[in-house]
C-alpha cells in the first residue's frame, strides 16, 4: 500500500534514499513516487515544483522514469 506525504521536505529525504523515483504527470499537479524497499511514497506537487526537486534528484544521481 502507497503512503501518501505532504511535506515536501520529507519526501525528499525518501526520494535520495529511493531505488527509483516515477514521475508521473497529470493535468494540474504532477505525481512523484519514491520506491524504497518496504514502502512506496508519494507526493502531489504542482509542476513548477515537481521539476525544481527531479532536477536536484538528478544531480544526486537517482534513477528517474518517466511514468504515463
């Protein structure tokens, strides 16, 4: 079962410990999703911010897939 968080400051400490993040992208928000090795965390963001944090994700070399 997901968990759901909505402080972006803890989910960024799940996503630089993730075996993956998805990024899937919606209409008005865009889904980011941290797999690790007993939970998936999810976050709802609003574009903007979605792509300032995959950016810092990508600078720490974590695996990213873009997710339809």
């Amino acid at each position: 079962m997901p968990r759901e968080v909505f402080l972006v400051e803890l989910w960024k400490k799940y996503g630089e410990r993730a075996e993956e993040i998805r990024v899937k992208r919606h209409g008005e928000f865009v889904k980011l999703k941290a797999r690790l090795s007993k939970y998936l965390y999810t976050i709802r963001l609003p574009p903007e911010k979605a792509e300032q944090i995959i950016s810092e994700l990508k600078a720490k070399n974590v695996k990213i897939l873009e997710v339809d």
